[in-house]
C-alpha cells in the first residue's frame, strides 16, 4: 500500500525536496498554518514513513520534512543545518509568567511628585519600570501621560535627559497592549513608528524600548544606516514588527523597496523635530508620514527642544488639536551643569586637554569638536600618548560605533571624541565632563554638548577652550543662555608640556 501511493505521487525516497518559498517578501502570518492544512493522503502517507524510518532510540536528533506531495525519510540534522523561511518563527510568545506582583513595587505618595502607579499602566510595564528603578515620574512624563494616555496629540518641548524618551514609549506601549493587533497582518507592518535624527539617538531609543517591552513579548526593531540592509531584512522578516525605531532615510529605503508598509500605523513619534529641520530630513518625513494613516486616525507625538516658528508650522500639520507640553523653558542649560571657559591659544589646546585629563584622573569624558578631522587628530594623539580614546563621529562604521559607545559606557573607554553627531545622541549617566575643544557654531548646539553631563541629578561639569579662532562664538552662547560666563586663564601646571613616550629599544640586530 505504502509502495503504490509513493509511486502514484512519482516521487522515491532518496529524491530531494525543492525549498519551499513564498511569491512575495509581503509574507502574512497565515503562511505559517498547522499541520492540518496537509491534504489527507500526504498526511497519512507522512505517518506511516515516519513509523517506517524512525530511527532507534538515541541522542541523534531527526528531521522530517513534508509538502503537499512528498514525504522524506527522516535524517540526522547537518551541523551546518539552518532553516528555511518557511520555517522562521511565527511571533515571540509572552514571556513566562514570573513572582513579581505589583505590591512589590511600593512607592509612598509625596507631595509634588506622580508616581506611574498614578497612572493605568500594565503590571508587565510596571515590572519594567520597577526594574529601570523609577519610582516617580519626571515632570514632562507626567505631564505627557496625562495626555497620551487619553488618546490625545501631544507636542513636548524639553531638553534632552529629562525623561521624554520614557514618555512616548510608555504611551506606545499602553496603547499597543490595549489594542489588539488584526489577525491578517504583515510581518512588515508596525503598529508604532519612531523617527529620530541620528543613527545614535536610534539605537539609545530602542534600547530604552527593549528595557521597557521585556515582559510585554512586543518586538522592537531598528532601520539605520550604516549597516548592512540585507541583515535588517533577515530581522524584519523573522517577526512581527511592533515598535519600528528608525532614521528616515533608511526606512524610505525600506519602504520604497515594498518591505515596509506603514498603513497599520496606530502612533507616530517625531523626536528632536527641530534637529531633523536643521539636517535637512522634512522632505522625507513628509514622504514617510503619507505613508502612514490620515492624523485624525493615528496618534502623533512630536518633541523637539525648542518651539521655533517652523516646528510649529510642522506640528499642525501633522497632529490634531494637540496638548502642548513645556517643561522649564526658561532654564535652557541644566543648573546641575557648572559651565567654565578658559581662554587659550590654539597651540596650546591639546596639552591642556591632555594635561586636564590626565592630572586629574577622569574616567568618563566627552571632548567635542567641529570637525570630523578635527576629532580624528585629538584622538590620534590621545592615543598616542597613552590615553585610552576613542573617536565617535560620521567616518566611522556604524557597527564600530555602537561598539564603541558601548564600550564607553562600560568604562573601557576613558575619553570618547566627537562631533555634534554625538551631541544629541548620547545618554549615558556618569559622564563627569564635557569639554568643548572647539566652540560650537550654533548655541543651541552648546547646550546639548554640556547636557551629555550633569544627567539624573547628578552634578557634572564643561570646560570650554575658547581660541582665537573660536571665542567669537561666546556671546552668541552668552545671550542663548541668559547670563555671562567668565572667562579664567588656565593654571601653569595645566599647560606644560606633553612628555611623550618612546618606544623600548631593540636590542636585536635588525
């Protein structure tokens, strides 16, 4: 019997199976059905090989596979075996259920202060948050929630390290866990979509989301440049998306290519709107945001660290009758942050950084500077002189700048040098100074160097070196920040010479 239905269906046993592919990358869920969908016969035919081949009992793992019309005997697994897309995982279940109960987060009400069980969160985001260790809210997260929360449009302005990365993602989550997905869906349709600026701000923000969405089993994932898009590709492929983080341009790439489709989007986050305006990017987040349902039928969050007429402009069009959120306008650079400038020659600027470092001891700083070739040639001579350094700006590879980030927040990397690419990009606590090798062009982009330091209430502390081809940008500075700041010659020891270091001498003959 077995003989004659393997021979109707013109197939042997030794002949191999063709991959199973799909007609379009657009896959649905559906494509991953039980084996019930088997028609009968092959179903049948399935169960008697199986029992014909079974191996004997042992550690040697088998592998079965079948198709509408053919059965293959079952076979050890190769080493290099990896499976195809037709066996990629369907959505990451929930994780387990663990101990935790929301009781064991007790935070005691205090005056002035919102705690998040204010507000209708789930106990697995609770949890989350209970892990970060926030027992209360930042201002702008309490004021935003009680917006967002309820639906509504919110445009938030505040500096960075103040908390609005926690704001919108706690309000994405909430919406998310209360709305069940559709049943037909794409694996490459997000529910909630993200844009920011820089590649760095990117990554900080789906780390923050990956932190928060532990227990919730939604999937996080990130669209860069710099990186390679086929291995973007293989991740979107393999799962759902539910929270896309993304630089616009590399979500055009995929969503010009037929790989994203942005229709099923229910919450749209535009954050530092005023940096993607200064970059250039408006044009292509209008051609993203088209993608994406009519306002009235999607929520949208815009933050950006001042209210210029253009944001302005950007934000009606974008939102319906949104919530205006501003916290401390009036403080433009944090009061934790004690601002010094010292007034020296261009000559004279490394040793000083050299001897500011090093003197002193620091384990955790930051030195911009305008130029990517500027940056280059410090952490060249960093390096050189002992000092462990690392570079951070546009020339370097994407994947080495994660890395390198990375590093620097573990503290194996002491100083890390950078452009502005890295002046909104960057939120890491502990950083103890800021120092300004050249002064920034624009005063906005002065107060978000020294906002790397002085973050989570702790105090920190900039150093600004102001030449001759740069102290022009000090009353610029001055007046964006409301007050003067003097100027102080730097201490003799702090400017003698950089002793530099020979290399042992061979004493073998060449």
């Amino acid at each position: 019997m077995l003989k004659a239905l393997k021979k109707m269906f013109g197939k042997s046993e030794a002949e191999p199976l063709a991959p199973v592919t799909t007609a379009s990358t657009r896959s649905t869920a559906a494509f991953d059905q039980p084996a019930d969908n088997v028609p009968k016969a092959a179903a049948e035919l399935n169960a008697a090989a199986m029992l014909e081949a079974a191996p004997p009992p042992g550690p040697q793992a088998a592998s079965a596979t079948v198709t509408d019309s053919t059965v293959l005997e079952a076979k050890p697994l190769p080493a290099d075996h990896a499976p195809r897309r037709a066996e990629r995982p369907r959505r990451q279940p929930k994780p387990a259920a663990s101990t935790w109960k929301l009781e064991d987060f007790a935070v005691e009400p205090q005056e002035g202060k919102t705690r998040f069980h204010d507000f209708p969160l789930s106990a697995d985001l609770m949890h989350a948050i209970h892990d970060l260790g926030f027992p209360y809210c930042t201002p702008i997260q309490a004021q935003v929630l009680g917006f967002t929360l309820k639906g509504k449009d919110a445009i938030g302005r505040a500096q960075t390290g103040t908390g609005k990365t926690a704001a919108f993602l706690i309000s994405i989550i909430t919406q998310l866990q209360q709305t069940p997905p559709p049943k037909e869906r794409y694996m490459g349709e997000p529910r909630a979509l993200i844009i920011a600026p820089t590649r760095e701000l990117v990554v900080q923000i789906a780390k923050d989301a990956a932190d928060l969405t532990k227990y919730t089993g939604l999937n996080v994932m990130t669209f860069v440049g710099g990186m390679e898009f086929d291995k973007q590709l293989k991740l979107l492929e393999a799962r759902h998306c539910d929270i896309l983080v993304a630089t616009p341009g590399r979500l055009l790439d995929f969503n010009q290519r037929g790989e994203v489709h942005l229709d099923m989007v229910e919450v749209m986050v535009l954050d530092e709107a005023d940096r993607m305006l200064d970059m250039g990017f408006i044009p292509q987040v209008r051609q993203i945001i088209r993608q994406t349902p009519p306002k009235a039928e999607r929520q949208t969050l815009l933050f950006s660290a001042t209210f210029t007429e253009d944001v302005m402009n950007l934000a009606k069009q974008w939102t319906t009758d949104p919530a205006i959120v501003e916290i401390e306008p009036e403080n433009v650079a944090s009061d934790t942050v004690e601002q010094h400038v010292y007034a020296v020659a261009g000559a004279d600027k490394y040793r000083l950084l050299y001897n500011l470092v090093t003197q002193n001891n620091w384990e955790r700083v930051i030195v911009f500077a305008n130029r990517k070739d500027e940056v280059r040639r410090i952490e060249e001579k960093l390096v050189r002189d002992g000092v462990n350094a690392a570079q951070l700006s546009g020339d370097v590879p994407q994947h080495k700048r994660i890395k390198t980030l990375e590093n620097f927040r573990e503290g194996r990397i002491s100083v890390l040098v950078a452009t502005d690419v890295a002046g909104r990009g960057i939120h890491i606590d502990g950083i103890s100074h800021v120092i300004n090798f050249t002064l920034p062009e624009v005063p906005d982009d002065y107060v978000h160097r020294i906002g790397r330091t002085g973050r989570a209430g702790a105090s920190g502390v900039s150093i600004s070196f102001a030449g001759e081809d740069d102290s022009y940008q000090l009353p610029s500075i001055e007046a964006l920040l409301g007050h003067k700041i003097s100027c102080e010659t730097p201490p003799a020891e702090l400017l003698v010479p950089v002793e530099r270091k020979r290399p042992p001498v061979s004493t073998t003959d060449a």
